[in-house]
C-alpha cells in the first residue's frame, strides 16, 4: 500500500496579478490613504469621486488584496492597505524624480558638465570660462579635470569626459572640433637679451637660439618644434627638455638657461612677476596656435555645446587672441 507523505508541503508561488497597477490608480489609493475621506482624496488629486473609488477597486482587484474598509461613516485602511500605501508612496517619489531628471536633461546647461583642460590653456583661460558659467549658466554643474591630451581624447571617448577645452587640429576620428581662437606665440628671454623688446623677430632667428621645451607628452612641446621645423632648425640644435609646467619653463629661462616660446594669453600671468624677463614679437605672419573645444561627434549635447562655444569667443574678445567664426572655418 502507497504512503502518503503527511509532512509539510513545499509552498507554490502565487499567481501574479492579470494586471501591472498603473500610476492613476496609486495616485487614487495614496490619496485616500492620506486623507481617509474619498471627496477629499479626489478633490487632492483633481479627480472625480466616481473615478477615484474605480480606480482604487481596481488596484484591488489587480493587487488581489483589499486596501480600503469602507463604511458608512469613515474610511479605514485594511492592514494590507497601511503596508501597501508605503509602498506606493516610495513609487510615486520615484517616478517623480524620474520626471525631474528628465527635465534636467532636457534643458540645457543644467545638470553636470565634466570639462577637460590642457595644462597649457587651464591657468590663463579657466577665469574667463569660470565666469560665464557663473554668470550665464548658474544651474551648470561644471566640473573640470586638467591632464594631457592623449588622457583627455581617452577621456571624452570612454564617457568619463563630456568636453575638451584643448589645442587643435587632433586629426582623431570621432571626435568634433569647435574651433574658438587663434593665438600668436610669444619668444621669452632674459632681459638683456638682444632680441628682447622686439616687435619683427623673424622666424629664423629660432635656428640656432638654446631653446627650452615642457617634457613630452605636452602638445604645446609638440608645436613649438614645428615650429622650429618651419624655420629650418637643424635636428642637432640644442633643445632642452628640463620643465613639467611653462611657470617652471619661464623661470628656467630668468636663469639664463635659455630662451622658450609661450602661447600670448600666458604671457601675462608667466612674466608679469618676474623683472629678469623679457618678450619679443614675431613679423607677421607669427607662429600660431588654434585653442577650440573638442566633443564626441554626434554627442547628443552638440547644438549645446555649439552655443557654449559661441558664448565662449564672445567673452575671450577681451584677451590678447583672435577668435574663430566657426561658420567660417
């Protein structure tokens, strides 16, 4: 004869609602169980009666649990009712904040902007782009990270960078340029040097002069040996490579060490402090540099960064550059 296992048998799982509760209903039922009174939930909520009391029966019905006790005089919550209501509550908030952060996106320069900076560009430019942002863009969350140019182009390419403020062209697919201005480069010596002072130093006077470079790495060490280049200095003239920054560069060359070339909007803020210094301007036309912000082609941003942009050359009028008409270039 067959045994019949008496024990405890193994719980099934429930059968799921035949329905998904729809924000409505849980809208109808947290009003009722704030205010315990169905005219008064439904004039809450900008409901009327009738439609307030189907929607929460049919939450019931889709929740296959009663929510509400109804009696003549007042409106109870069933003990399912009080756990559910909280439940509800933590939906509503959700979705809610949902719908405000897709506001967010939604507007423009609000939200986080994440911006990389070249070493070469950030001292001299970031009071002028700090300020516009804060004067025109207060709802912005600029945040700003200063490295080399090849860790920003990975930057902006795996997403951990939204935008680069750097020296162009990179010639990278991938990746827009909005050009902002170009700058003439400016040579830098002692002060009794006798280039010093100058307004028309041709470009072959870089020849045979002992120039000093950042380290490598640094793109504005890579313009200024084409520059070189462009004058017909020799592979074998002497090029000195001992500084990480262009304050530690110009400081090198108050000691006599040798001569270097500075970007003009950095001009100011290197030499003003130091009276062993002196600049000289090349004939026209002067060894430049073009300084444009860089984003992910096709970036779902881009009509906003373009208007970034153009409200960037508008406050950099006032420095020593010449700012780029995009449409033009």
């Amino acid at each position: 004869m067959t045994q019949v296992n008496q024990g405890v048998r193994p719980k099934q799982s429930g059968k799921s609602p035949a329905k998904q509760p729809s924000l409505s209903q849980l809208r109808a039922f947290t009003a009722v169980a704030e205010h315990l009174h169905f005219r008064d939930a439904a004039a809450a909520i900008g409901m009327s009666q009738p439609a307030l009391s189907g929607a929460v029966s049919t939450l019931e019905e889709a929740l296959g649990v009663q929510l509400i006790e109804r009696t003549t005089r007042k409106v109870l919550l069933s003990p399912a009712g009080e756990r559910l209501a909280v439940r509800a509550g933590v939906v509503l908030e959700a979705v809610a904040a949902l719908m405000e952060e897709a506001e967010a996106v939604r507007a423009p320069f609000t939200g986080v902007l994440r911006l990389g900076v070249i070493p070469t560009v950030a001292p001299y430019l970031l009071p002028t782009v700090l300020r516009l942002v804060h004067e025109r863009y207060p709802d912005l969350d600029l945040q700003v990270h200063e490295e080399q140019t090849s860790s920003l182009l990975e930057g902006l390419a795996a997403g951990r960078l939204d935008l680069l403020l750097l020296a162009v062209p990179l010639g990278v697919p991938g990746v827009t340029e909005i050009p902002l201005f170009d700058e003439d480069f400016v040579l830098v010596m002692e002060q009794d040097h006798w280039l010093g002072g100058r307004a028309d130093i041709p470009r072959d006077a870089l020849r045979e002069l002992p120039l000093l470079l950042l380290d490598e790495g640094h793109c504005l060490r890579d313009q200024a040996l084409d520059i070189c280049r462009e004058a017909g200095r020799t592979q074998g003239a002497p090029v000195t490579t001992t500084a990480a920054g262009l304050s530690t560069l110009v400081q090198l060359v108050a000691g006599g060490l040798g001569v270097t070339l500075l970007p003009r909007t950095a001009v100011t803020v290197e030499t003003g402090r130091n009276d062993a210094l002196s600049t000289g301007y090349f004939a026209d036309p002067a060894p430049t540099r073009r300084v444009a912000l860089a984003m992910r082609t096709g970036s779902a941003r881009g009509g906003e960064f373009e208007e970034f942009a153009a409200a960037l050359r508008e406050a950099m009028k006032p420095l020593p550059v010449r700012t780029v008409d995009a449409a033009a270039v």
